[in-house]
C-alpha cells in the first residue's frame, strides 16, 4: 500500500505473531487427539496424520518457501502464508470428518511454510542495523519457544470447551495480522533459482516414508502397501541426495553439513525435536486414557514444564557464553536423556507425577540445549549462507518431529500394545538422545556461539 510508512516494530511483532502461531499448531493439537478421535470416529493413523500432515508439509517445503520470499518478496510471501493459513484454520474448525481434517492440516502445514523464512526475512530487511537485527531475532526467535511451552497447556484449556477451537482461536490472530501488513515496507523481489527436481524428491520421499512408517501400526511391516511406500520414499531420499550433488543451484548444498560442528549441531536438533514431540504425543495419550484426566487437568501437568522451559532459554546463553557451546548442549540432551529413560517406566508406575518429573526433564533440557547449537550453526556456516543455513536446520527439526509422531504411533498401535509400545517409543527417543549426547562432546571447548533462543 503506497503512501504508508514502514514501522520496523509492526514488522517485528508479525514476525514474531507467525513464529508463535506456526510452532503452536504443532502442539495444541495432541491435547484434542482424543476428543477428535472420539468424536469424528478416528483410528490412531488417522490421529498421527492429523498431526503430522502438517508437519510433513511444512518440513518438506520451507526450504522452497525461503526461496519464494526471496523470488516475490517476504511480504508478498508472508501474506499469501497469512491467508492460506486462516482460511485453512477455519477449514479445520469446521472438519466434519477426519479426513477433511487431515486436508485441511496438509494445506495449513503449506501456509506455515511460506510464512516462516518470510517472517525472517521481513525482520532483516527492516533491522539493517546487525546489532537491532541481533536483538529482533531474539524476540522473534522467543514466540516460538514460548508457543513450543504452552501449546500443550492451552489445547487442553480450550479441549474442555470444544476441540475446535484449538484451530478457531488462529482465526483472529490470522485477520490482526492481515491489516497490520500495509505498516510494513513492501519487499523486494530477486531473481533466484529454484530446484523444482530436488523439492519434488524430497516431497515424495518424506511423504513415502512417514506414510509407510504410519501405516505400518495398523497394516503391519509386510503389507504391500507398506513396503512400496517406503520403498518409494527411500529411493526418493536417494535421489534427492543424488540431485542436491549435481544440480548447479541446490535448495540443499550438502557441502554445507562438511564441517563437523554443523553435523553435531543438525543430529542434537534432531534428537531435540523428535525427542519433544514425541513425549507431548506419548504423555498427552497416557494421561488421558491411562490416567482418564480430563484435558484441562492434562494440560496443567505440562505448567512446570513451561516455567523451566522459560527458564532455560534465559541461562542458555550466558551458559554458552562462559563455558561454549558444549556444555548447555551436553547437560541439556544429558537431562532429556535421563527424562525419557523415566517415560519409560512411567507406563508401569501409572502416576502424574512421574509424568510431571518426565516433561520436566526433556522441556527444560531441550531449553538449554537448543539456543547453543542453533549458534552452532550459524557461526559455522558462511555468512552469505546463513539463512540456508537456518533453513536447513529448521527442516531437520521438523522431520525430527514428523517422524517422532510416525514411528512412536505406530508402535503403539501395532501388536505391541498402548503399554509395551509406550515403553519401546521412549526407549527409542532415549537411546537418540544419548547419541546426541555423546557427539555434543566433541564441540569444541573453547568455541564461542552467538546463542539465538529457538526452542
């Protein structure tokens, strides 16, 4: 809109508004699986897919949605997000089936997509200043650990009135966004290349994956359909991987994982996320049909989670500063390691205050790792490529979490049982994050991340 004039804050507060409401879609969710289940008359895959038809679409199309914000501007980009997003909110409001739901989730996790880099994108452009941009990242970086804390606490506040309204309340937040839009400067658009072979192959080959390892629960591992599914996504990954070497304007270099602090930092965020989404997953299930809380009492037994979560991301990075990046990031993978090996005894206690004990451990310790290694991989790339960089990380992170709801639903529903399954997925999610654990230490010691709070 010509003749309005730019405030960099109203930037900074969309940025911010888009980073909260994309990170709290994935989490809100898990309180109202079972109301939604009970009431649209959902099998658990079906339940895995609303969660993770989102997620899958948002992993595997933010790399290309940071190239559209470069290609039509992050403006354009991030208000073609905004609207996509609420009209497919408003869609998932009001599902009359589950897989009308899992639809319109798919279409939404787009949204997030195009939103998300954008939302960065619009900040850097408004902050020219390194040391103003520094500090707006924060705040941007901070909605969405602080959407990643109370997500769970708010889908159950709003489950004990109505399920729908955990995909309602985005409807006014998508609108205030739209007409505070115009206050932003216009972007300008690039001509930048795209990789339309490499999406396409990632797309299939995480879209086969995650569909073989869902339906695998209910189907079994030597169902055909299960097997050409992943079979399919194997070879896509391959192919991709294969692409990504030879294409001359990769939307993945893969020399960018080379260097071995990037690796560590890319395994550890990993590990986090699928660690995390996994517990919220398990816990929310356990809870209220182990337990038979209601989903407002499930909701609050994640309040103490929060509160250190919070916590956490406020000493991680004096941490970081004092001792490097190793020692946040192995104390913290350390704590989720000894929470979920407690998960997997949690089952055969059947107490909430061992589920308290639990969330604690993982939330607090994801906390204070992750702000260090997302510093990790910006001090280790290039400058030039940091926003690929972040891409990237970000990508690994939602597969991480994509495939957390995947495996772990399917071992529940398979022969093993709500019980037994829970206990293998938590084992599972342990022996990750004793991995990361143990390659965080070889982060150098005396190695100084700029710690940026991305929960």
């Amino acid at each position: 809109m010509r003749g309005v004039p730019a405030h960099p804050r109203t930037a900074l507060l969309l940025g911010s508004a888009g980073s909260f409401l994309i990170t709290l879609d994935i989490l809100i969710v898990n309180l109202a699986l079972p109301r939604m289940g009970a009431e649209l008359g959902a099998t658990t895959g079906e339940l895995q897919w609303i969660v993770d038809g989102y997620t899958l679409l948002f992993a595997a199309l933010l790399l290309s949605a940071g190239n559209a914000a470069d290609r039509f501007g992050a403006k354009q980009t991030f208000a073609v997000g905004i609207v996509l997003f609420g009209i497919t909110s408003v869609l998932c409001t009001l599902a009359p089936t589950a897989v009308v739901l899992i639809v319109a989730r798919c279409a939404q996790g787009v949204g997030a997509a195009l939103m998300l880099p954008a939302s960065m994108s619009l900040i850097r452009e408004s902050f020219p200043d390194p040391a103003a941009r520094a500090r707006a990242l924060g705040v941007w970086a901070a909605g969405g650990a602080v959407s990643t804390a109370v997500g769970p606490i708010l889908g159950g506040l709003l489950t004990t009135w109505d399920w729908r309204l955990v995909f309602a309340i985005n409807i006014p937040v998508c609108v205030g966004m739209l007409l505070a839009l115009p206050r932003v400067a216009r972007s300008t658009p690039r001509a930048v290349p795209f990789d339309a072979a490499g999406q396409a192959l990632g797309l299939i080959g995480l879209g086969g994956v995650l569909f073989g390892v869902i339906e695998s629960g209910a189907r079994g591992l030597g169902d055909v359909v299960v097997l050409s599914s992943l079979v399919i996504g194997c070879a896509a990954i391959g192919g991709f991987i294969a692409v990504q070497r030879r294409v001359a304007h990769p939307m993945m270099p893969l020399d960018l994982l080379a260097p071995r602090p990037m690796r560590i930092a890319i395994l550890a965020s990993f590990a986090f996320i699928f660690s995390w989404y996994g517990t919220v997953f398990l816990t929310t299930l356990y809870l209220q049909q182990r337990l038979g809380m209601p989903p407002l009492l499930a909701g609050l037994v994640f309040v103490p989670s929060a509160l250190l979560a919070i916590v956490g991301n406020l000493i991680s990075g004096p941490l970081a500063n004092r001792y490097a990046a190793r020692a946040p990031v192995a104390v913290g993978l350390g704590s989720m390691t000894v929470g979920l090996v407690c998960g997997a005894v949690m089952i055969s206690v059947g107490s909430a205050w061992l589920a308290v004990v639990v969330l604690m451990l993982v939330g607090a310790g994801g906390s204070i790792a992750m702000p260090p290694l997302a510093g990790v991989v910006l001090g280790t790339a290039d400058e030039d490529r940091a926003g690929i960089a972040s891409a990237a990380l970000n990508t690994f992170r939602q597969v991480g979490g994509a495939l957390a709801i995947a495996v772990f639903g399917a071992v529940i529903a398979g022969s093993a049982g709500f019980a037994a399954g829970t206990q293998i997925s938590f084992t599972i999610a342990a022996a990750l994050a004793l991995l990361a654990t143990t390659a965080s230490l070889g982060l150098e010691r005396s190695r100084r991340s700029d710690s940026l709070p991305t929960r």
